[in-house]
C-alpha cells in the first residue's frame, strides 16, 4: 500500500490533473516586526517555512501545477522555491502590484485554471486530508465547496451556518459567542469550479467570504461546507504562530525536544528547557538558556542570554507574553564582547563617513527647498521658520520605589526641525493629553494644533529635513533610534514605565534600559514599520534590538554592519515616500 506521506503519491487530485492556487500575499501586518525582514508564509515551522508544508501536501496529494501569490517581500518566496522542482511540483508565481483581495488574486490568473482547483491559504498549518474533501465535492455536486471545523471559541474567525447536508445557508464574521448561529469556522481552505470565476470581476479588488460567498447564495449557486477534525492553525498573530509550533512539537511526543537545523554553533554550557527550535546557520553564546523559544535562521544570540517564551529572528525579538518572557538577567545583553574585532571599526569608520557625506551632500542640494519651505511656512502662520526642540541623546533609567524612571544622563541636544505646530502649542500639550490617549513615543492623532502647512509637512515628512544639521555635527546618525523630546522623558521619569492597566499593564523597564544605550538617528526599525501606528511598546521593542544590533559589538556576526546600515536607510526611505505612519 503505498504511503500517502511519501513524496512519488499521487492521490485522487493527480488523476483529474486538477491545481492549486496558495495565497501567499498577506502582509501579515498583527505579526510585526517579524514581518519587516519575512512574509508570514515563510515563517518557520517544524524547521521549515510555512508555505514549503502547504506545498509537500499538495504535492503528496498528487497536484503538480501550484500557482502562488506574491506581494510582500516576494523575492523571499521565489528564491527559497524556484520553479518548484526541488520539491516535486511545478510553481506559477503571481506578482501583485497592489492587494487584490482573495478572489481577486484568482480572478487575476483565470486562464491558469482550466478544471476544478483548489484554494489554500499560504498562513495556515493544517493535516486536513484532500483527497476526502475532493471525493465529497464531488459527491454532491457543489460548485463551491469550503472546509469548515468545529471550534469552542468562535469570536476571531468567519462563521458557516449550513444544514445536514452541508449546504450553506449563511455567514457570520467574528460574531460574538453567544451569538453565533454555528460553532463551525471557515478554514479559507476551498474547491472551486471554474465557471464561478465568471462571477467575479477583472482587475477589482474582491474577496471571497465578503462579496462572492453572499453572490453564491443570491444565485442559489450549489454550495457546501466539507466538516473536518484535522488539525488546523493559522498564524494570523504572533500568540497563534508560537502556539502552532509548540502543538506541533508536543505531538512528537516528547514536551522537552529541541529542533536544531544545519550549520548551528552551540556555546558551552547552554541549556535548552522546555523544548526549542533552532533554526539554520544559529550562533548561541556560551551559558545561553532558552526556555520554549523559536529563534529564526541566521540569528546570532550572545552570550549568557535567557530566552523564555520568544521568538527571535535576527535583530528581532519577540515575547509571547507581553514582553514578560524577555528576560535577561545578565547584565549585558546579547553577549557584549571586550575584543571588538577589526571588521566591526572597519564598519563603524564606513558609517560615521557615510553619515557625514550624505549629509552634507543632502543639504546643499535641499538648499533650495529650504527656502522654498521657509516661504510657506511664514506665509501660512505667524511665528518662526524652525521649531527647536530639546532632546535627549542617552537617558537612563533608575529604580524610583517600586517602578524604573527615566533621568538625564547627559545634556540635552537642541534639535532643529520645520515649525509644523501654531506657536503656542506646547501650551496646550497637557490640556490635549488629558482629552487624547496619547502615551510615551505616541504622536497625538488629527492634534488642533497643527498648521494647514504642518499638516503637509508631516505627511511628506519634510519637516525632519533640518536635522540633517545634526547628523553633520556628528550628535545623531542617520540609522539610530528615535531621541525623546525633553517633554516625553518628563512624563516617564513622572509616571514610570508601565504601559497600559490591569491585565494588560507591561514593563518597559528592560527595553528602555537597552534602548536608551543606542544612538539617535533618522532612520530605524520603527521609522520603516509603521512609525505613529505603532504602540509605545511595539516602538520601543524595535528600538531596543536596533541597538543590539548597532551598538553590542558581536563577536560573530560583524560582518554585514554597514549593509544592514544602508538596508535600514532604503526601509525608511520606502516607508517615508509612501507615507506609511505618517501623522
């Protein structure tokens, strides 16, 4: 009997030559910054990506021909795949210059489904069996089949109502327990007819379960929910892909397993609790503990280091639980090494050279705009051309009682930006925290305050270009962390450095303790992902392992400093030109 798990299967799919469309194009935006340096179908899994497990299951239920959506970083997907050779099937790529929507994506590569195919979501982890819900489509002569599972808590996934029979008579989406008219959710696992791509339109944005699920049903178009009890997650959050790995780890039936991939460097005396999964080209320093952590390929870990609950991809971390599993009990974090070894000053040379000449290049060609900018403001409001704000370069942070406070290390720094605010705005910063959830690092949503100019400035983000003054004058650098305004260290050295209340409430202590060791700049891991949509831990979570990154000497893994540093200046500026964040 041949083994469906073997990789020469051909199931009952092979036998109608029938394909596959994975959608692969999410930006997976609730999982950040993990997604900053790799889209979510790529995440490891088991020590694989996600996506090559969704390719093997077709593959060993015999279809050959998959077709997959592309947007976020989609060279990651189309290296790591190829023609799809390597692992059994052929691969079609669809490369999307704006977000289609589920069926849109489909509709948009019609012409590569000549028979009944198959849907799958490129996020999810599942052992459904395809074959059975291919025989049931079948069966029963739906045009449209979805695969539906029973689940307890129903509240975060799209609810199926359908009869005995499987016919679907309607939808909820994310409907509160006690009002859902079903306990079964759709998995976004699909069969499809063809001819139903006539329904949908060309070239539109459109989605399945919000416009061509309610269409099916206006039509009285045959439609059906397959039942499973196969295992299934997807990994929509950061809680669920953590949560997904682990579930796959206990089923081999060993709770305390490590996962280690090729190529690792494991220090003496490091200890593994708890079950790990390392994956490849891994460097862990010596006397490292990691307690039920997933660290990502090609992540360098120093030494004496303790990784509880986290997850860990690069220059990355982060926490299942709030932050709370970011423990670092040693006092230096990620292994600051005494010898800083010659590639690392080479590196340090090239960038503080760069930043001088790239500022003052910048300057005498933005000479002109200047003026221009200079003329606008004045002309749109009474008050003066620049707003200098008071900054601090490196605060630190002290135990005040019970909670960690910021104080000043160091004199501040008088930055100088495009005055975007009437003049008396700082007058009215406290009246308009008071009436807006404002926060540490958090800009103030639609602020009165600012000036019809303003307003453009901010957008575009030409108000910053002054400071490039600043980083002529070596006080900041053009990749480095955010420098707190005066006012902002003010209200935590006040109130500490607990963020949120109740159940909800984090300790930022830590991070602001690594953080403030960076040094300021224009852009960072914050600047391109997402800058004021960011909450003030998220913000400060980025900041804190850019200064790992930058500042932490790294025995190991000096070599691509300054390429990082000229990477994180093009994120910036991509996410700065599309005004990603901007307030």
């Amino acid at each position: 009997m041949t083994n469906r798990n073997e990789p020469g299967y051909t199931g009952s799919a092979a036998a109608s030559g029938m394909k596959a469309m994975i959608m692969a194009a999410g930006l997976g935006s609730r999982l950040m910054p993990l997604t900053s340096e790799l889209p979510k179908p790529m995440f490891p899994v088991m020590n694989k990506p996600l996506l090559e497990h969704i390719v093997t299951k077709c593959r060993n239920s015999g279809i050959r021909d998959v077709m997959i959506n592309l947007f976020h970083l989609p060279e990651k997907i189309e290296s790591h795949f190829g023609s799809g050779k390597d692992h059994g099937v052929n691969i079609s790529y669809s490369l999307e210059k704006k977000l289609m929507g589920t069926a849109g994506s489909v509709k948009r590569v019609s012409s590569f489904f000549k028979d009944t195919f198959f849907v799958l979501s490129g996020d999810v982890y599942t052992d459904i069996d395809l074959d059975k819900m291919l025989e049931f489509h079948r069966s029963t002569g739906s045009k449209f089949t979805l695969a539906v599972k029973k689940f307890n808590d129903v509240s975060k996934f799209g609810v199926v109502d359908f009869d005995a029979a499987g016919v679907i008579k309607g939808f909820q989406e994310k409907p509160k327990n006690h009002e859902a008219v079903s306990n079964y959710i759709n998995l976004g696992i699909y069969i499809i007819e063809p001819e139903l791509l006539e329904l949908i339109p060309r070239n539109t944005e459109f989605d399945f379960a919000k416009e061509l699920f309610p269409l099916l049903l206006e039509k009285k178009i045959p439609f059906r929910a397959y039942k499973t009890t196969a295992y299934w997650n997807d990994i929509g959050s950061i809680e669920e892909y953590y949560n997904m790995n682990f579930d796959l780890l206990q089923a081999q039936k060993n709770k305390e397993a490590v996962m280690i991939g090729s190529n690792c460097t494991i220090g003496r005396n490091v200890v593994f609790k708890g079950g790990s999964m390392i994956g490849n080209n891994v460097k862990i320093g010596k006397g490292t503990v990691l307690n039920k952590s997933i660290i990502f390929n090609n992540t360098f870990i120093g030494r004496n280091v303790h990784l509880e609950n986290c997850i860990v991809s690069g220059e990355i971390l982060v926490s299942r639980n709030n932050l709370t599993g970011f423990n670092l009990n040693d006092p230096e974090v990620a292994g600051k090494v005494e010898n800083i070894s010659l590639s690392a000053k080479l590196s340090e040379m090239a960038i503080k050279m760069t930043d001088k000449t790239i500022s003052f290049i910048s300057l005498l060609l933005l000479s002109p705009l200047f003026l221009v900018l200079a003329a606008i403001i004045k002309l749109d409001s009474r008050g003066p051309v620049f707003y200098v704000s008071t900054r601090l370069q490196s605060p630190e942070i002290e135990l005040k009682g019970s909670n960690w406070r910021l104080f000043y290390a160091h004199k501040p720094v008088k930055y100088y930006v495009f005055r975007t605010m009437f003049t008396d705005a700082d007058k009215n910063l406290s009246r308009l925290e008071n009436k807006y959830d404002t926060g540490p690092f958090v800009k103030i949503k639609d602020d009165p305050r600012v000036t019809r100019a303003g307003k453009i400035l901010r957008k575009t983000s030409l108000d910053e270009l002054p400071l490039l003054i600043n980083v002529l004058k070596g006080e900041m650098s053009l990749v480095g962390i955010w420098a707190l305004p005066a006012y902002e260290a003010n209200s935590i050295h006040s109130n500490g450095l607990i963020s949120g209340s109740g159940n909800s409430e984090i300790d930022l202590s830590e991070l602001a303790r690594i953080r403030f060791q960076g040094k300021p700049g224009l852009a960072g891991i914050w600047q391109s992902s997402g800058r004021s949509n960011l909450s003030a831990e998220e913000r400060a979570m980025h900041d804190s392992f850019q200064t790992i990154l930058f500042e932490n000497k790294y025995e190991l893994d000096n070599r691509n400093l300054y390429m990082k540093y000229l990477d994180m200046i093009f994120r910036t500026f991509k996410s700065v030109v599309s005004r990603e964040g901007a307030m």
